[in-house]
C-alpha cells in the first residue's frame, strides 16, 4: 500500500466490487417485485441484502483507506449503469436467472483477479465474494419452471446469452478505461500478477464457469 | 392464543405489520436511486435493509405459528401498493420524507395497537419497530436542504400533508376490512384491549405527533 500505484488499483478495485454490489442490491431489490409470491419476493430481497451487507465491508475497508465512497465507486457508474439498463429482466425467471448469472460470473471474475493482490485484499474480496445459498433457491425454481413448460426454456438460454455478452463488453470498458486496475492485474505491483496469457486463459475459464452454470440451470450456452 | 378468534386478530396484525416492513424495504432501495451521490445511496439503501431484518422476525414469528408468509401478509398487499403508489417520490427530498415521515407514523400506529395485544406480541412488534438511526441522517439533509434553498420548503409541507393523508385513508381501509384485526384492538381478546374512544385518541395522537415531526424537519404540518 506505501507505492502509490498499487494503492490507487486496488482503491479501482474496490470501487468496481463495491459498486457491483451496491448496483447489485438495487436490482434484485426492484426485481423482487416481479415475484408470483410474497415468499418469493422476500427470497429475492434477502439475496439483495446480503449484497448490500458485502458492499458495507468494502465501504469500511474505503474508509480505513481514507477514500470516499463516491471517489472510489462513482468512476464505475456508467458500466454498471449500462449493463443493468441492457438487462432489466422482464419476467420473474429472466430476474432470477440473471441473479445466479450475473452474481456467478461478478465472483468468478474478482475470484481470478484477487490472485494478483495482497493477502489482506484478497481475503476482503473472497469474503464478500461468498455465496449464501441463493444459488440452490434458484436452481430449484428453474429447473421446476422449464419442467413445468419446457418452451421457456429457449427463451432462458438465449437471456444467459445476453447477459454473458453484456458483463463481459462492460468488463472490457472497465479493463479498458481504469489503467491503475489493469496494471495490478497484469503486472502485479506488490502482488504476484498476471501476465497476458494468463488473463486470456481467465477469461476462457469465466466462459467455461457460465456454459457449466447454464447447464446446471436446465439451459443450452 | 388458544383463541381462535384472537389467533386471527395476531395473524392479521402481523400480515400488515410484516407486509409493511417488505414494502417499506422495496420502496425505500428503489428510492435510494434518486440519491445524488454513492454515499446517500447507500444510506437510504441501509434504511431498507433494516425494514427487511424486521421483516424477517415477523416471518420467523408467524412461521413459528405455521401461517405462510403469503396467507399472512397477502390481504395487505392492495392496501401498501395504493399507499405507495399515490405516494411515489419524485426527488432525493421527497424520498426522504417520505421515509421518516411514512416510516414514523407506521412505527406510532403499531405501538399504539400493541397496547391492545399480550406481551409476546408486543414485545415482538416494539422489536421491529426500534429506530435505528435513520431518523437523525434525513432530519440533518431535509434541514440543510431547506436552509440552503428555502423555497423547498411550502413544496415538502404539502408533500407531508398528503403522505399522512394517503397513510390515515389506507389505515381506515385495513380497519374496515379486516375484522378480525379490528376486534382485537377495540374488544382486546386476550389483551386489555381498547375502547372507542381510546381509539379516537389513539388518530388524534398520530396526528399530533406527525404535526411536531413536520416542525423538527423545519415544515409546517
């Protein structure tokens, strides 16, 4: 943390993951209101807050690093603005399948990025990064969907399609844009890093993650 | 509890009461968005998070009586959409006042009926309604708004005006509807229960208290 440059990529990545999370709380909460039950609608809520609860650790962690959350988070607005615009579900299942989706491949993503870092950061990002247990819930729900009306399920997988497609051009922009992030992930300032080939293999690995998801889910990739 | 027609008061006034929580909760993360920056965002969010955690011991505590959260909470459900839906902010000021103002009146009406209910009840209901400090952040940003543009503050007096409007007609609609509910305030089936003219005292209080709560955001009532 004393060199200047590792500081202000991992303050970027900080900012992405709160924000993810904090983005991510608002649009499970709204897609909750899609539910056919109140007992749904309160599942989908409780997913919800336990992303605002991981977005309140790294907000405590900006704070031990005397970084605002505004400063650290709002540089990453449009992305995430972009991708939830791009993909707001129109169906209680399309809301789900988006949950498990988008939540999936946000903690693949961090998970392979967190190698290049610190201990103490990499432990943060694992730690927010744990599912709790909402992928059984909606795995469940899923499946019994498309068992009872097998003709949703095209229209489910071509959904994963788009939400695949959406977080990984938003991915991009970001790579692209914050070059303090981009150097501790390719170089590794004060951490062991990653070089080209290895992050090439990352991003096949996330594909690989999302077909293996999307099959669990009952979907073709 | 063993009777039936009691069971039913309790049942119905959880429903409302946990109805309530998951509504405030929906409303309040979506509100969140018309923060102008992160750290209010997040806030507001926070707020919401805090109604679910309610939320939840009431869905634990009507598990606990074998009633599904849908059976429970579902002949609420008109009753919250039309009060939110007549009462949808349409700024970060508004949104704010309608927390604190919405979110008080609710948190007075609920204490003031569990006078009428046994002490497991009541100590459950003064549970979840315990503010949680939420008060203190929007009566600081709601005077500071006032202060640095006092024209905000005739447009928010009326806006207060017609939240307790919209909050008093939905309440007299539950009362009307909901028999059961409605015994058990005014008749106290296996509680000390509440007259009639208790009762009128009970809105005339409400009312009072919304008026002095106006005046600490610096509005008139």
């Amino acid at each position: 943390m004393d060199d200047p440059e590792y500081r202000a990529g991992i303050i970027e990545l900080l900012g992405a993951l709160g924000l993810g999370e904090l983005a991510a709380f608002q649009r499970l909460s709204a897609d909750s209101e899609l539910a056919p039950t109140l007992a749904d609608q309160a599942a989908l809520a409780g997913m919800a807050v336990v992303e605002f609860h991981h977005f309140e650790r790294i907000r405590d962690r900006l704070a031990e690093l005397d970084v605002s959350v505004d400063d650290a988070m709002a540089p990453f607005h449009d992305a995430y603005a972009a991708f939830h615009a791009n993909t707001a579900p129109s169906t209680w299942l399309e809301g789900l399948v988006k949950a498990y989706v988008g939540d999936q491949i946000a903690t693949d993503f961090y998970r392979e990025i967190s190698v290049a870092v610190d201990e103490d950061t990499r432990l943060l990002v694992t730690s927010v990064l744990e599912d709790s247990g909402q992928a059984d819930f909606i795995v469940e729900h899923v499946r019994r969907a498309i068992s009872d009306d097998p003709s949703v399920a095209g229209r489910l997988a071509l959904w994963g399609r788009r939400l695949v497609g959406e977080a990984l051009s938003q991915a991009q922009r970001v790579a692209a844009d914050r070059d303090a992030l981009a150097t501790i992930i390719v170089s590794g300032a004060g951490g062991p890093g990653m070089d080209l080939a290895e992050l090439s293999r990352v991003f096949t690995r996330l594909t690989e993650n999302h077909a293996r998801r999307m099959s669990t889910l009952g979907l073709s990739a």
